[in-house]
C-alpha cells in the first residue's frame, strides 16, 4: 500500500462518522469521554497482561524512561517497539472515530504507553493533558483507556471531571487540592478489555487503588499531525525490524516513515 496521509490510513481502516450514533457524539461532546464498550477479547487481555508484566520486570528501574516513571506505579512506554501485540491499539476503528471525532482525522499517534497502579498507590493530582485551554473545537490531543483489568470503584480506574474540556482555566487554578477527589468527578468502570476515550482537555488523572492488586491500563494517546509537541518521536524510537512488521496503516498513524507528509 501507498498510504501516507492519516486520512487515507483511517479509510482503509474503515474508519468514519457513521461509526458513531448522534447520541455517542452528543455525549463525548458535552461530558468529554465515551465508552466505547468491549473491545479486547479475553485472550487478547491474558496476553496483554502477561506482556506488560514480562516487559516491567525485564525492564526494572527503566521502565517508562522514555516517556514517564512515577511513584507508585509501573510505567512502560514505546509499546509499539515491544511486541507486535500492541498494535491493535493504535489501529482499532471504534477507537479512532471517538479520536477523530474530538480532534479530526489529520492525526498521530504520540504515545503508546502503560499504567499500573500499585495496591494502595496510584492517586493522580486532576489535570488535562494540555498546558493551556483550548476554545471548543480546536482541541488538540484525545486520548483511549484500555483497561487491562477490571476498574472498579475499590481499585479506583480514571476520574474524570466530565465538561471539564470547556472550562477556561487549569485545575490548579480552579481547584483547592488537585490530588483529593472532587464533588463533580466521575470515576471511569468497566471489564478489562473495554475502553473509554476521552477528550485529553478534560479534567482527569488516576484514582486510588484500593484493592490488593494492580491495576492495569493501556494509553494511546493522540495529538493533531505535526503538533507542536508529541511524547514520543515514532520515528526514531521504532527500530527497523519493527517498522517492518508493522501495518502501513499503524506506521502511518504513527507518523514512524520518512517519506509520509
């Protein structure tokens, strides 16, 4: 295949508008996040699970270094790099047109990344995933929430403050203690292999983890092509072998080739 455009990746995806209901558009619109229900089948999710397990204990006190470690957590970023199992996403159509419809269809992905909070740990303070507020219908970056184990309300899942996206000020502007849990927060469940995608502009971040095990997620994040900033550089960071495994249309959307616009 040619494709070299984010456009014509997302078509041959079978990505478009119709994948969305006016009432799944109504509500990303207005509260800021959409589940997007099952998607990962029970074996895909073993398989993940035991993945990003080999892949923390492999790694040790590197991991995430390429993009973020925190306290508390287990961090791995550069999926793509790390086995060809962490494809499907940043190629499924379900997904995309929630991303797309936040942020349109010129896009990239910024990062691929993983999150387990530890047992007793994992509260984030609120923020967006943006310096600044936007105006309404310029915004910049959406991400998607795997959820790799159950979220539930005792092991804590995403909070979201939902129509956050719209305000204009940053949370620590408008809240008194970013880190404790707001009146107005929703906080994200679901089976492991569902999914929720969220306007990065909302109000968000990691809740507590009550239970006595981690809890596990999967990010891939998206930002408008040729932002001025992206997590990670595809380009570099994706080896030869792996570009030549990859899908035209992930590598596309990746913005990993040379000789894409």
């Amino acid at each position: 295949m040619s494709l070299r455009s984010s456009q014509e990746a997302l078509q041959s995806l079978g990505v478009h508008d119709g994948l969305l209901s006016a009432a799944e558009k109504a509500f990303l619109d207005e509260q800021g996040y959409l589940p997007r229900g099952k998607i990962l089948s029970d074996d895909d999710v073993a398989r993940v699970r035991q993945r990003l397990d080999e892949l923390a204990t492999a790694e040790g006190e590197a991991a995430g270094q390429e993009l973020h470690q925190e306290a508390g957590t287990k961090r791995l970023a550069n999926l793509l790099e790390k086995d060809a199992v962490f494809e499907q996403f940043v190629v499924s159509p379900r997904v995309l047109a929630g991303v797309t419809h936040v942020i349109g269809r010129s896009i990239q992905l910024s990062s691929l990344s993983s999150r387990s909070a530890l047992p007793g740990q994992g509260q984030q303070e609120i923020h967006a995933d943006w310096a600044d507020p936007v105006p309404t219908g310029d915004f910049l970056v959406c991400n998607a929430a795997w959820m790799i184990d159950d979220f539930s309300a005792e092991n804590g899942g995403t909070r979201i403050i939902p129509g956050s996206q719209r305000r204009d000020t940053r949370p620590r502007e408008s809240l008194a203690d970013v880190m404790a849990d707001q009146p107005d927060q929703i906080n994200v469940s679901g089976s492991a292999g569902s999914v929720v995608v969220f306007n990065s502009h909302t109000w968000h971040g990691g809740a507590l983890n009550r239970s006595a095990t981690e809890r596990r997620v999967v990010l891939s994040y998206f930002t408008v092509r040729h932002s001025e900033y992206i997590q990670n550089d595809h380009r570099q960071l994706l080896s030869d072998a792996t570009k030549r495994r990859m899908s035209r249309e992930a590598l596309v959307l990746a913005a990993a080739l040379e000789d894409q616009d």
